[in-house]
C-alpha cells in the first residue's frame, strides 16, 4: 500500500469514525457570533456530538474591509481556523454550565497602494489558545452560549512583505509577541 493510499484509508476511517461517534450523541450544532456581524465578519463553529459529554467544534472566522482615501487605499483580512471542545456536565445539547478549551490559528494580510503607484503588502500570523466556562441555553433546537475565559496570543515577529517592484524583505512586527487577555463567547446556534 503506498502512501497515497494509506493517507486515503486513514481520512475514511476517521470520517467513519467521526459520523459514528456523532450518531452515538445524535448531535449536530452551527453557531454564529452575532456580535461580529455588525461589522461585516464571520465567526462560525460546526458542533459535533463525541459522546454524551462531549462535542468538538471546528471554527473559523473571516474578515475583509477595504479602506481608500485620495492618497492610500489598503485592503486588509482576517482569517482564523481552529477547534474547541465542549464539555457539558448535564450532557451535550442541554441547558448547563460547559467547560471549553480551544487553539486557533490567525493570518492577517494586508495591502497598501498609495497614489504614486508603490505598493506594499503583508502578512503576520499567529497562534491563540485558551478556555472558557459559560453557560448553554437550550430551547429545542435553538441555542445561545454565554461565557468568560482566558487566552494567550503568540504572534510572529517577523513577516514577509512585498513592495511594488516585488522585492521582499523581511520586517519586524512592532507590536508584542505575545500576550494574555480576556476571551469572550457569545453565540447563537441550531442544533439538529
């Protein structure tokens, strides 16, 4: 069996075993973070029941937002992905406290043309861990999640950018590296 192949199996059966584990809990959730709507992102996450405990979430968010003056136009984007795992004491899909610890991955891009013809673009990237306890309001198939945690963010140092003539240096991030906050979940969801 080559490579290939066996790469091929072991995505089967970890789609097999996924679909069987989540027919087990008979659990499926999509929630969106209303919040960031309002500013014209997507931040989802998908449910899926593990057990009668347990459901992991893969999540993403993205952003885009233009920004043009008469001497500057920049473009720039957010794109997250990541997971999280719940863990509901009275059971997944039900009212209750839950315990959810989560990782995801930031990548920011941005563009810049300036009205003599230079551009200039760039990406930083950077990883977030963190938990969060909250509370989980079931109404039949409706849901909404409220809770508080912690996170830590570790960002690159450096990053690539291009000029206009498409000669690439890297450049130093004048922000921090890393740092700690507050993480914030609110959600609203259709459980099936």
């Amino acid at each position: 069996m080559d490579k290939k192949q066996f790469t091929v199996n072991g995505l089967a059966c970890g789609v097999a075993l996924l679909i069987s584990t989540s027919a087990l809990a008979n659990s499926y959730d999509v929630r969106l973070s209303p919040l960031v709507l309002f500013v014209g992102a997507i931040d989802a996450e998908v449910n899926i029941g593990i057990g009668n405990h347990l459901t992991i979430a893969p999540m993403f968010t993205y952003y885009s937002a233009d920004e043009n003056s008469t001497y500057m136009s920049e473009e720039f984007s957010l794109k997250t992905f990541g997971a999280r795992l719940y863990w509901h004491p009275k059971g997944v899909f039900s009212d209750g406290m839950y315990i959810s610890p989560f990782a995801r991955q930031w990548n920011f891009n941005i563009t810049a043309d300036n009205s003599l013809g230079t551009r200039a673009e760039g990406s930083i990237s950077g990883t977030q861990i963190g938990a969060t306890i909250g509370y989980l309001f079931q109404w039949d198939n409706f849901n909404m999640s409220l809770g508080i945690g912690a996170s830590t963010f570790n960002f690159d140092q450096t990053y690539e950018a291009t000029d206009s003539s498409g000669r690439k240096t890297n450049e130093e991030f004048d922000g921090p590296g890393s740092f700690s906050g507050i993480s914030m979940d609110y959600s609203i969801g259709y459980a099936f």
